[in-house]
C-alpha cells in the first residue's frame, strides 16, 4: 500500500496550504504541503524530505494527527496528517506549488481541494478544536 504524507502547519487559526502547479490529475487544487513516503522512509523523515524539497525549509514535527485511507488511480493508500512547525522568518522556496497562503478551515472547505487531503479535515478540525482549548 502506497503511503503519503501532508504537513499541518497552524499559525493564528489559519493553515498553510499550496496551489498546485497546473499539471497532472489534480493539478491546480489546493493542498497541505506533503507528498510520498519513498521505500526504506519513515513518515517523519518523508515530512522533513518533502518541505526541503518543495520549499526549502527544514521543519519541527509534531503529533500525528489522523491517518486517512483511500484509492486513487494508484489504488489503496494512506495518508498520514502530522503537525508541523516552520521557523517565523523562514524564507520559502516554491517548487511544486504556484502559490501559497493561510486559510481557515472554512475558507479549506470552499476552495478546490485534493480529494485525499479534504479526508482529512473531519480530525483536523476536531484535533484544532482541542489544542485551541488547551492554549486558553
């Protein structure tokens, strides 16, 4: 089974997310940064690959926050979603979005969204909901 990764990054009640570049089956549609988990990866190492890859920056990981499964063209696979932290001043590379931006959960909900990443919002919005009380 194929295995994926996407980084949850929260900042004053928003999540980055990426605009896809315009290319294959789910091109330009929103996402959280993330990708692939290669052969002989652990998921943390995958998050901390792909954020050097796609933006170059290198990130603090957090607590999973939810596991999702679905099929695609590819067939059966998961999707692991974990906190994760960027530095204030971080200076981001785009090489495999065309833009990025902060977004509620509601304003998530409204834009075009990859189908796998859009499983996971149900656990993030309670996982978000539970570390807001635990920050009052």
């Amino acid at each position: 089974m194929r295995e994926s990764i996407a980084g949850i990054i929260l900042k004053d009640y928003t999540f980055l997310i990426g605009l896809r570049l315009p290319k294959g089956e789910m091109g330009g549609r929103w996402e959280f940064p993330g990708g692939k988990i290669d052969p002989g990866e652990t998921a943390e190492i995958a998050i901390r690959r792909e954020f050097l890859e796609e933006m170059n920056i290198d990130v603090s990981i957090g607590e999973l926050i939810t596991t999702v499964e679905f099929t695609n063209h590819a067939g059966p696979s998961l999707l692991h979603a974990y906190h994760v932290s960027i530095p204030d001043h971080a200076s981001i590379v785009l090489t495999e979005h065309s833009e990025l931006r902060w977004a509620t959960l509601q304003e998530i909900e409204e834009l075009p969204f990859v189908d796998s990443d859009r499983l996971l919002l149900p656990e993030i919005k309670k996982w978000h909901s539970r570390i807001k009380h635990e920050t009052l």
